[in-house]
C-alpha cells in the first residue's frame, strides 16, 4: 500500500489539492512554517478524510486549523482518549468534527481526522510549526519543506517503486493540477549575506539598509519534482546570540515576564 501524506480518504486515497500557500519567518536559528493547503472533495458522496503529515523530528506544532464550509475549527490541547471520545461522540451526532493527534506508529507523523467531507465540498488546512536550523558544514542555515508541503506529482498511470515513492517525472509545471506560493520574511542580529535555493527564487529584497531584514519568493512555475531548500547566509554566523521577549499581555497573573535565551551556535 502506498502510505500517502496530505489529506487522504479512510482507504488511503488522496483527497485533490487544489493549492498550497507557505509563508515563513525566519528570527536568526528559528523558523516559523505558516501554511495553507486547499482540497476539494470531486466525488459524489461524501469522504471521510484524514489529513496526514509528517514533520522533522526536530519540529514543533504550534497552531492548527480545519475548515470546511462554514465551519471552521481550531485545535485545542486534549488527553488523547478522552479527545478521541468527544470526536467519535460528536460524529455519531452528526456534527463536523476534527481530532488531531500524533500517530502511533510514528511521533513524528501527525494525523488529523477531519470527518465527513461533503460532496464538491471544499477543505482548508492551515498549519503552523517552529523548527530549528541546522547549520551546515559551509556555514548556511538550512530549510527544507516537508513532503507534504511540497507533494511529488504522480501521473495517472505511473508505477510505484518500492517503499511506496511514486516515480518522479519531469511535469510541465502547467499539468500540475495544484499550484505552490512560498515567501519567506529572515530577520537576524547579523548582516544577512545571501539567500539560496535548489529552486529558482526571485530576487533578495532587503527592507533595512544594515541588511539585517530581507524577504524572498519562490518564482513562479516551480516544479513538484524535487525537495524545496532554502540556505540562509549570515555574516558572523557563529556568534552566539541573545534574545530577551516580553510575554503576552493577555498572561494571567503570576504568568508574565520576560523570556530570555542565549543561542550558542558554535560548532
């Protein structure tokens, strides 16, 4: 069987994607991934869907939410039983219903059941996580999408190798029956040098004449046939860092201050 990553059918089928929509914000080692993916339901009855995807394993989820139709949901923290409880008694009723959860198999694969998907019913999924950057042997802060922010296009009709990885042709990027948006907002103590991709980028604006801000995008027409990377380059890049925060306003008492970190990156 081929294990299947996205929004997929109870039998492991995929539900289409319609478009993929990526936003990331860089502060100095730390990346925040803010996406939005689009699905569209193109039977005649309706799915019972779940959305499948899995993270780095140093990746942290931090924000979750479903919408179909009208009704949107966001995830909040529950035991896992007792949330797998709410969701089965919500959809014996007849509601729509959304559990997220790690998956058995895997900590690094999260699953989220997102019930019933009516027919030519619409699906939205946004997903938030944070994740450290690794810095590479040449001094370059690497990103990497994870699979399922950057799905292979299979051809109808194409084979399967084993292990379950469909066979990667080179597609047009206009038989691509989804589109992929990326733009990526790097903020850093240090000057930043340069901004590299496997894929083509449009070009590096810096906001700031210190250049310790810029923002870059994925040019149009990518082409789902690799691994999207971005390589972040700073200047000083092994310095350590430290980095105070305020705590949100809204805290309850006793729960306010300030954050303060130091980040070694010395390798």
């Amino acid at each position: 069987m081929v294990n299947c990553c996205g929004l997929v059918t109870v039998k492991n089928k995929p539900v289409p994607l319609k478009s993929i929509a990526v936003e990331v914000s860089v502060q100095g080692h730390v990346a925040t991934v803010s996406s939005t993916l689009q699905y569209e339901n193109q039977e005649e009855s309706p799915l019972e869907a779940i959305f499948v995807f899995p993270l780095p394993g140093e990746a942290a989820v931090c924000r979750f939410s479903a919408k179909i139709g009208q009704s949107e949901v966001v995830a909040e923290v529950q035991e896992k039983q007792k949330a797998r409880e709410q969701y089965d008694d919500s959809l014996s009723l007849g509601q729509q219903a959304f559990l997220l959860e790690e998956s058995d198999e895997s900590p690094d694969v999260f699953k989220l059941s997102v019930g019933s998907l009516p027919p030519g019913e619409k699906a939205s999924v946004s997903l938030d996580y944070v994740t450290e950057l690794a810095v590479q042997a040449d001094d370059g802060l690497r990103l990497c999408l994870p699979a399922v922010l950057n799905p292979r296009y299979q051809p109808q009709g194409s084979d399967i190798v084993s292990g379950g990885s469909a066979l990667v042709s080179s597609v047009p990027a206009g038989s691509v029956p989804y589109s992929l948006s990326l733009s990526a907002r790097v903020s850093s103590p240090h000057p930043i040098s340069r901004v590299e991709s496997n894929c083509p980028l449009d070009p590096l604006n810096y906001p700031n004449t210190e250049k310790t801000q810029a923002t870059v995008s994925l040019a149009a027409g990518h082409q789902f046939d690799r691994d999207v990377e971005l390589l972040l380059y700073y200047q000083d890049t092994h310095q350590p860092t430290a980095i105070v925060e305020a705590a949100q306003t809204s805290a309850k008492p006793g729960e306010g201050g300030w954050v303060y970190s130091v980040v070694d990156v010395w390798i």
